[in-house]
C-alpha cells in the first residue's frame, strides 16, 4: 500500500515518517519523497486517522487526490535534482526530464501544476535555484561563479538577475545582512 505524503524534501524527512510509520506499528518497505510504500494491504481507519495526524504533527501531509500527488511528485523530482546533488546535470531540460520520470506529457503536467500551485513550472524551479544559492551564501563554501556554474546558469549575471528579482537583493547585499539565515525559507513552503 502507498501513501502520498506532502512537505517530504530532504533524507531527514524520509527518517521522520519511517519513524512515525513504525510507531504505528506499519512496515515500510521503501520510503522516497513523497511516497512510502509499506507491506500491508490494508489498514483499519483507526491507524490511518493516527498516522495522518502524527504525520500533521511532524510538518507532513497525506495527500488524497491524484492531482495532488502529481504536483508534489513534480515538487520532489525538483527538490531532489536542486538540492540533493553535487551538481545539476548539465543542460538538464527540466521538460524532458518531468515527463520522462511521471511518463506524461509536460504540457498536461505545466497546466496542472500551474493551476495547483499559482506559479509555473519554471518559475518554482528558479525559486529552488535561488534557495539553494541563498545556502550556499550563508555557509560561505562557494563563490558566485561556482554557484553559477553548480546551478548551471549561464553567467554569473544571469543568477545576479534572477536572485535580485526573487528576493529583492543582490548576492552581495544578501550575504552582507547580518542575519541571512531569517531570509531562508523552508523547501515545502516555496
């Protein structure tokens, strides 16, 4: 049996519901953002009315309908490339790869996405981008051309740009604040 869970965006989330799902006495079998898979068939109302108020308590969401489940698979395949690896792929064309992981067609997925969430496809991903630069910024392990070149911007300009119109500041201006760290916003309210 599968659950949706909403708000799943790091290795630590993962932890945190393989934690809850024992609690209440489930066998998880495989557990990836978004998704948690456990081996029983069926579970009473009881356990599941429990689980989806332990899983509230932690931050998480069940999710119910399809096409929330869609829009929060889209949110982790973007989470997952942006924040969990070393590097983007290079030249990664996000509407090829969405497509190619859900296995429909991107225009469906953008209309659906851009209809959940308010925002398109696109724009959720820069906010990502601009995220993950932020932490960089604050942990101070890289300079702008090798974020640049980490997040596969063209040019340093060019995350310049994008940065200042999300957030309103600079690179600069940002990583001069004397409390950066308030500016962060967490992955699953993006």
């Amino acid at each position: 049996m599968d659950f949706h869970i909403k708000n799943m965006v790091c290795r630590r989330c993962i932890s945190a519901v393989d934690s809850e799902l024992h609690k209440h006495g489930l066998n998880p079998v495989n557990i990836q953002l978004g998704i948690a898979t456990i081996s029983e068939e069926n579970i009473s109302e009881d356990i599941k009315s429990a689980l989806t108020k332990g899983l509230k308590d932690l931050g998480f969401e069940m999710l119910d309908s399809n096409v929330s489940r869609v829009v929060e698979k889209i949110k982790s395949l973007i989470i997952d490339k942006v924040h969990h690896h070393d590097r983007l792929d290079l030249k990664v064309n996000w509407s090829d790869y969405i497509a190619e992981q859900l296995h429909q067609d991107y225009n469906n997925l953008s209309s659906l996405f851009s209809s959940v969430e308010g925002i398109t496809i696109e724009q959720y991903i820069i906010r990502q981008k601009i995220e993950k630069t932020k932490e960089l910024l604050i942990y101070d392990e890289k300079n702008l051309s090798e974020i640049a070149f980490l997040l596969e911007y063209s040019s340093v300009q060019h995350l310049s740009t994008q940065f200042k119109k999300v957030t309103g500041l600079t690179p600069s201006q940002f990583k001069r604040m004397r409390e950066p760290v308030l500016h962060r916003k967490a992955l699953d309210s993006i």
